[in-house]
C-alpha cells in the first residue's frame, strides 16, 4: 500500500518531468524560429529551421536559416567572428566593405576575396539565377545592402554558383528554399549546408526586415558577421527575427519555387525541413545593372 510520502514522491517526479517536456518544446521551438544558416559538421536540426543557415550560416548556425534557413534543423553552431573581430559594416566615409576570413571550419570553394571598394549606385541590380527549372529572378538592393550585393557580383562572375544545388526546402511551415552551398548533393543523404566562399561578411538592411513571399536573404549562423555566399528563397511569410540581410525581391519564379514546394522534400530532418524532391540546379548566375 503507497504511504503518503510514496505519493509525494511520485508527485514531485511528474512534477519533474512536466518541466523537462515543457523545456524541451521551448528549445524546439526556438530552433524552428531561429534558424537559417549554415550548417559545419553536424546536421542538427535554419540550421532547426535552416540551421544552417547560415543558411548560411552562411555557415551554419545552431541557429540559423538558413540555417538556416542553420543543424538539424538549424544547423550547428559555427564559431563565427566576435563582434570585436568580426567582420565591419559597410564604411560609408571611404565606400568600403569589410571581408573576413572564416574561420568556421565549413567546406571552402575558395574563388578569392571580393573587393572591399564598391559603389551604392546603382540603386538596384539585377541578378538572374538560370535554372533547370527556369529563370529565377531577383532586384538586388544594392543601395541598402552594397557589400552583399557586391559579395554576390563576385561570386557570380567567378562561377561559384554554377552547377550547385538548392539543398534544403521548408516546405508549408517554413516557407523557403536555401541554396548556395556549392558542395550540396541535395539527395536527402548528405550533410548538406556547410560550404562556403571562405570569407564572411557583416549583415546589413536589418532595420525592419521582414521575410515575406518574395524575399531573398542571405543565411548565416547565430553569431553577427557571419554571412557567406548561402542564402534563401523566401516563397510564403516566415517570421523570423532581423538578422539576415535582405538583399533583393524575386521578380519572376515564384512559380519555380511553388513548383518545387508542391513535390515536397526527399526526407524530412525532423524540422519540417530537407532536400527537395524536385531538383533545383543553378546552371548560370549574372548580375546587371539596371538601365
């Protein structure tokens, strides 16, 4: 027969375990809303969402995007730069933008570094990804996000981006495709989200941002200066906090991204989130100012 102090006893441990399962929904949740990064080593789930993320982060981010979205669903947490050492924003004084090497540890398809003078006119450009799919289309804000804008007109004319593949769609819940991890097989298998250009940069264009259809954003890892060469498509409203830049609007193949949403994901990573059945392969990218 229980005595009261058995009954105690078994109160205070469902007591116990209500705490842990309400704290472990808390960090589930923060990973689905945290991450777009990138991911480096381990594929968590930016990075929870697309953890990496970072997207991008550019590398990932235990985060973060992209992940991502950066690992499982936010992909693991990358040392990124500290704010001290980390890569600067954009110097408007001297028109120069603040590239840094990463340290991370992801995988480098190392093309060189972008150059640090760069011009905030025109006010806008644009980039077009060629696809096996179609063309997909973005104005890039290069008056609000220069330097990404010109990371981006680099990476294009040294084809950093051509035969690489968009590893991670968020289908429903997390609306967004993350591309621009050159290493990427995209078959549901690997550990997708880790490679990068080598160097990372200083978010920018956070004040206000919001990720709604039509957004595209750079990934990166939970820590500032942390953007690479990841980034995603947004194809719904996904409400994610300010801090990954919004570099552009996708002007045409939204319907691209509907299609590939449709088909859904090879895997599910346990975030909602994985490499999309349909494959998205960037053949070509240029970027052109607009007449």
């Amino acid at each position: 027969m229980a005595t009261g102090k058995d009954r105690q006893k078994q109160l205070a441990r469902e007591h116990y375990e209500r705490q842990m399962q309400r704290r472990l929904e808390r960090e589930q949740k923060a990973k689905r809303t945290a991450i777009i990064g990138s991911t480096v080593g381990v594929v968590i789930v930016v990075g929870g969402i697309v953890a990496a993320v970072a997207l991008l982060g550019g590398n990932n981010t235990g985060t973060d995007a992209a992940s991502s979205p950066t690992a499982s669903a936010a992909d693991t947490a990358t040392a990124a730069p500290s704010a001290s050492t980390g890569p600067k924003p954009y110097d408007a004084a001297t028109g120069t933008c603040d590239y840094v090497k990463d340290t991370a540890g992801g995988k480098i398809k190392d093309v060189g570094m972008p150059p640090a003078k760069v011009k905030t006119t025109p006010a806008t450009k644009t980039m077009t990804f060629k696809t096996n799919l179609g063309d997909i289309v973005v104005e890039l804000n290069n008056a609000k996000a220069p330097c990404t804008t010109n990371s981006l007109e680099f990476l294009a004319k040294k084809k950093y981006y051509d035969g690489s593949k968009c590893h991670r769609l968020g289908a429903d819940k997390f609306p967004m495709l993350q591309c621009g991890d050159p290493t990427a097989k995209a078959d549901g298998k690997s550990q997708d989200g880790s490679g990068g250009p080598g160097y990372v940069m200083a978010e920018e264009n956070l004040q206000g941002a919001q990720y709604k259809r039509g957004v595209m954003a750079m990934a990166k890892t939970q820590a500032p200066g942390s953007t690479g060469s990841q980034f995603f498509l947004v194809y719904g409203d996904i409400g994610l906090t300010p801090d990954y830049t919004p570099v552009g609007t996708i002007t045409k193949g939204l319907d691209i991204l509907d299609k590939v949403n449709k088909a859904g994901v090879i895997a599910d990573m346990g975030d909602g989130t994985g490499a999309p059945k349909e494959t998205v392969e960037i053949k070509d990218v240029t970027i052109a100012s607009k007449s």
